[in-house]
DNA sequence: CTTTAGAAAATCAAGTTGATTTAGTTACTT
DNA sequence: AAGTAACTAAATCAACTTGATTTTCTAAAG
C-alpha cells in the first residue's frame, strides 16, 4: 500500500526548544510592529497573547540591538501612558539585485524597504560567467556609495527570472536567459561578495516585497503576478513564501490558455506567456528588433493610442483573465497583484479592462479585498523584493525557526 | 503605498511559550514514526534534534497515554539492545464521513487508519434538511456498532463536494449538491452528535488520508487529484494542508481548459469537469439518467470494451494532462496523486495514457518520485480521508501549535 | 568456553533558559 | 483624590540540555 520509492529513511520534521521558541517570539514582536504600525509594549502582549512581562523583555533587547526605537509616548488616553514602538529603519540593511535580459539593477534599502542606494548596469542577455562579476561589482559599489555599516548587513537577495533547473524550458526562447540552467548562483555570489544571498525568482521577490511593504502588508495568503520578459506568480500561503519542491511553484507562463495557439518554444501552443508579456507585446507590434526593446516603449504606444499596441492589449486581457483565474481556482487567494516590468500604466491599462472577471471561488460578496490589486513597488518591484528577501528571512515568524537546527 | 483596505488592527500570529513547544515535540514524536515506522527513542532523538532525554520523557508519557506501545527489543547490534515503539492502533478512533449525490459513507478508523466498521446508505442528491439527521444517525450506528470507548474518539471528520459558499458555482449545476451554499455543516453536525467535526471537501480530506497512510506519506508538497462527481484538488504543501482563504483551494474543476468548449453550469465554456468527471463520462455515454448513474458502470464498460467509453477516456486525457500541468507549473510539487470515486481500473487507464505529459517544471530527470501516482485508498478514499482529519489534526506538527490561544 | 573490551541505549540528577505569575510602581485622566 | 492603564521587578515554573552513569548487548581475545 505505501510508496516504496524513498528507502532512505527520510528525515523528520524536527523539535523546538526554548531558544527556537524566543526566536520565534522575537520575529513575531518585529511581524506585529511591521503589520500594524507604531505598537505599545501593552498591544503587543494583547496582539500575540504573550506576557506583557515577556514583551517588555523581548523588547528591551530588541531596542538595546537597535531593531526598534521608541516614539512618542501617546497621552490623551486614561492610565499610564503607552509607549508606541516602531522599526528601527537604521536597524540593518539589505542589498538586492536583480539579472533580467537588459538590465542588472542593484539597491541597497534599510529595514523600512527605503531606498539608499540604486546603481543600474546594461546587459545583452547575460551569461552567469558575464554577469557574476558584474553583479559583485554592483553590490561593492553600493556598500560604498553607502558608507555601508557592514555588521548591519542582513545579507543580499537576488531576482532573476525562472524556472530553475528545468531541462527544455530554463534556457529555451526569448524570456529565458540561456545558459543559467544548474548554475549555482547563490554559492557563486557567496563566494565573491562575502554576503549571505538569497536567489528567487522576480515574481516570489516580488511578492515578499509587497508583503513587507505593499498592498499586502496584512495579507496571508496572495499571489503576485509578475509581468516581465515572461511571466509568472509568487506564491505566499498561510503567512509562509511557498516556492515549491524546485523553487519552481508559480511558474505559469507556460501554461496552456488556448489550445492549439500561437506556438511556444517549451514546445506547446497557446502558452500564457505567448500573450501576456513583454515579449509577447513586442513580438505583436512586429519590432524589428525584440530582444531590445524597452517596456518605456510600451508605455509611449500605450499614452498615443497606437491601434497595434491597443490590439495587443484586447488580445492580452482574456488570456490574463484565465491566468487569474486558474490562480484563484488553485489557491483561493485573497487577492491577487498584478505587477511586474511591464509599465505601471499598461498594468493599470491591463487592471481595467479585466472586468467581467471568470466566476471563480473568489466571485463572493463576503470580501474585504478586491480580487485584484495593481502592486505598489512600480517597475523596481522585484530588486526591491529581492532586498526584502533577507529581511524577511531575518524576521517573519516561519515554521522553520522553530525547529532544531539537525546535525 | 500601503493597502486602505482592512483598517482594523489585523490580529498579528502569536507568540509561543513551553507548553506550546512540548505539545509541538510531541506532534514530532508521534510524525516521525508514522513516517519511518517503529523507532527507538535513540533513532527519534536523532532525528528530530531533540535530546535524547527529552524524547525518553515524550515516550514515556505517549505510552501513558496509550499512543505509543513498545515492539520486540532490537537485538543483534553492538550496545544495549533498542526498544522500537511504534504506534498504537487502539491509541485513538475517528470517524469518517462521507455525502456525496447518491451515497453516504461512514466509517471507524483507528489510529492506524484500519476500518473498524463501515456503513453505507443511498441517498438522492441530499439536502442539508434531509443529510444531517442521517450522518448523524451514521455516527451513533458506528459509535454503537464498534462498542466505542467515546473517550478516545479524537473527533469525526466529513468530506464533501466543494467549492463551499460561491454565489453561483457551490449550488448550481450537475455536479453540485444543491442547498447548501452557507450551511453551517460542521457547527450542525457538532450540536446532533456532540462530537468535534472537521469538515472538507472531498479532495483535500483524500489528501490527507493518502498523506497519512497512503502513497504521500513521505512527501512534504504534493497534490491530490480527486476525480468525483466533478473534479477537485487537495493541496498539501509543505508540510501543511493549504486549504485557501475560504476553504476552496484547489478547486480547478471550473478552470477553462477548452477555450469556447463544451458549456458549463457555471456559465463559462470549456471547464475541465466538463470532459474528466463522472458525470463527463456519464454525459459523454449519453445515459439515460445520468443523474442515478453509478460509477461501477464505468468499471463494466472499461472491462468490456465498449466504444463510446474508449471514446471519452481518449477526449479525458489531455483535459487532464493539462489539468497535471497547471498543478505542476502553479505549485511545482513532488508529484500529483490520482484518485477519486473514479473506481481504480479507470483511473489506472487514464494514468496509462498520460505519458507523455507536457513539459512542465516537473519535467527534471533528479525525480525520486513519478510525477503521476496513483492513490493507494481506492474509492473510499474521501471516507477514509475523512477519518483521518481528526487523526491528522491532533497528531501532526504544525505551525498553528505553537501559537499561544489568544483570548 | 570464558572473559573482557567496546558500543549503543537508556536513565539520573543537576543546570539552564525563558515564559508566567504576582505584587507592586508610575504617570497619566477625570 | 480616585481610577486606570502601562510598565517593572522578583519569584516561580515548565521543559529542554548536559554530562555522568548504568544497562545490556556484541565481538574479540585469551
């Protein structure tokens, strides 16, 4: 009856103990703050039922480590008056970096996600032996320009298109960057900057971005549909990033929206991404050269009026439509955000027209959220996702905090 | 930048504390042996990270309780023999429901998921009116019929069709079980049995049975590919059931997979359960009650070879790979397990004629498992799921325990 | 065949950590 | 002056860890 493919005797989940548990209790101090704002000691204990003795502890330590700072105390009310606490901005940093056909951007932003530093490179369609130092030229630059404490550094995130690893559809076609397939970018970029990186997709940085500091703040559970050279979504579920068993979940660009249509390069015909996409814009208004396009482009088409790009738009809406809805059939989301390279303007051209939405298990009157959300962060979204990348990692509350570290 | 939407303070995840870790390390105890089978307290402290004095008092407190029980002492290795203890069947009983259009099922499991006794009676597309009192009447027959020690019954737990409460999908249509929309099902059944009562829809209750005992027992990210009436999926991901904001992840039964195709109950064209469901198959034989159909009629004419049959399966296979490729590219997970009322000899048949599937981001030659399995629990599968959701929701570590009950 | 060394499992007892409890104190408003 | 809410300090408690010890076996040596 059981599967006998895995022999090996596959290794548990593991314990915690009570060091994991003040990890946990820390992060979760930091979610709160980060979530609602300003927070007094008192509201803190109501909102994650601990002992106000155990927050003020929590967040004595978490002053003196510089991570929080007091603002001013709030009277007006009966009783002692409380002493709100937000995030420290100055409390750490984060680089993030972010690879795609044209361009290499890298910035440097502090705990509140504000920019300090942006630096932006082109690029032909990288190969990993090109763009590794170029990219670990970027992040010296920016500690630089930044007079970078280093002990503040959380690490770096780095966005860059998927899948990963995928024979047949990494490096094949125009959105695919070639030659990246089972390179180990993280390792490599370790090695030469010396920082702790994250490497995910632009749409998952993209989505942990908007969770930090966007539209989905105070959502558990959303997906992002990143719009760039191709296509595909973040996935953030019950207050965890889900990136599934290849870090490939949400890689939807190829999936089939109209049977039998335009043909893809993975091989198939009628792949999403085949219509909704830079690429698939720019290959619908026959330039003479696509790989070299600018989404600026786009957005010149779109403020004239021009009837090719308006017809390309008409074409777009019913694939990106199924897209959404196969998303809120698989997930049940709260919302989906829309967002990615594609101009913010063309998004919100792209955001209007989808009304009708499909009837979905979203389609209900009991909602607080809109189905779909235009994203905050604008045509930087996945570096400042990717610089979220560590922050995040450095300070939500996961599963994972709380167990053992094995070995 | 931030979203306006929901203004009241979100109640942030809570925080954790000792008691909270124990009951987690328990929960990590008790996996890792459903996993890998008996083990000594040695081979769980190895494991799950955890001191080895600290497993000896968990043990020692499971067995107290009768979870745990003690298995022949391991001689013939150097040291001091091991004590492999593994799981007591009697430790603890659930019950399984089951409603469907023409069926209710009941059933007793215990902890290892054995049945202990099984009921079965008709039904004709039940109302909430007509089914509660008869689930109701199921349980005290189980109840009576396996002289049940109520003491240790952990809970009940239901499966059925979903989606659950979208205004014109949960009620409308064939393949829906009409009244039901805002039910409050488990509240109901809870206030007629006095009995703790989870309820799913059958896709995601199959998902844990498989994960419990079945083909996913070691798998962190898989999905389950219910076949019924109409057409759902169960997610597990993770670790952790993801059941979706409202309760309808996976429910990609009306995901347009046939652009202008065959027309739905829905309102949209082309909907996946229109072409793999038994009522699709129904349809497609052009009985004359489709309604009354059973799905052992399937069986007979697989056997036999008939025409129109061979026919539909061949139209079900790229609906339904399709249907394998948006779970792959939408959640990349270990594999995507088959089941559902289908019985198994047809199920298998359409497995056999899958390959070769679409290139997805499963596509990778590092598998160790199929990328298509078929679910080991046969037609029973949702009841015994069912069953297990009590079993699953008390035993299996999760990120919820440690969270502290605010309030 | 007996003895002895070695190994692994399990236990014991003391020690540590961090959340909770309890009993205040402080600093406001009314 | 009374009341209220925020915050603090010390003592308590629960559960994991540590390190030494005991138990019970196998394997090798005599």
């Amino acid at each position: 009856m059981a599967g006998n493919y895995l022999m090996i005797p596959k290794k548990a989940i593991s314990g915690t103990n009570l060091e994991q548990a003040k990890s946990h209790n820390r992060r979760v101090v930091i979610e709160a703050i980060r979530i609602n704002g300003a927070l007094s000691r008192a509201a803190i204990a109501r909102l994650t039922a601990l002992s106000s003795q155990t927050i003020s502890n929590i967040v004595e330590e978490l002053e003196a480590a510089g991570l929080l700072r007091p603002e001013a105390t709030l009277k007006g009310a009966r009783g002692q008056p409380a002493v709100p606490y937000s995030i420290n901005p100055d409390g750490g940093y984060s680089i993030g970096l972010q690879l795609d056909h044209q361009l290499a951007v890298g910035v440097v932003t502090d705990l509140s996600g504000t920019v300090r530093a942006r630096v932006e490179r082109d690029v032909d369609r990288p190969t990993p032996t090109q763009a590794m130092p170029l990219l670990a030229a970027i992040s010296s630059d920016l500690i630089a320009t930044c007079r970078l404490d280093r002990t503040r550094l959380l690490g770096a995130g780095m966005a860059m298109p998927g899948p990963f690893g995928v024979e047949g559809m990494t490096s094949v076609g125009p959105t695919a960057l070639p030659g990246w397939q089972d390179f180990p970018v993280a390792e490599e970029l370790e090695r030469l900057t010396g920082i702790a990186v994250i490497v995910e997709n632009d749409a998952t940085a993209a989505a942990v971005g908007e969770r930090l500091y966007g539209v989905a703040r105070k959502l558990d559970s959303f997906v992002y549909l990143f719009i760039g050279t191709g296509l595909g979504a973040g996935l953030f579920l019950d207050g965890h990033l889900y990136k599934g068993r290849r870090h490939n979940a949400g890689e939807i660009g190829h999936i089939i929206v109209k049977p039998g249509g335009l043909p893809c390069d993975c091989g198939k015909r009628g792949c999403l991404e085949r219509y909704v996409s830079l690429r698939a814009a720019y290959d619908r208004l026959d330039l003479p050269d696509p790989d070299h396009a600018s989404p600026d482009l786009l957005e010149e088409l779109l403020a004239s009026g021009d009837s090719r790009f308006e017809a390309w738009l008409a074409e777009a809406v019913e694939p990106l439509r199924q897209a959404i809805d196969v998303l809120e059939m698989a997930l049940d989301p709260e919302t989906v955000v829309l967002g990615g390279f594609m101009p913010l303007p063309v998004i919100e051209a792209l955001a209007g027209r989808l009304e009708p939405l499909h009837l979905s298990v979203s389609s209900t009157s009991a909602r607080t959220t809109p189905r779909v959300l235009v994203g905050a962060a604008g045509k930087d979204t996945s570096v400042l996702g990717a610089a979220a990348l560590p922050i995040f990692s450095e300070t939500n509350p996961q599963f994972d905090v709380l167990q053992k570290p094995v070995g």
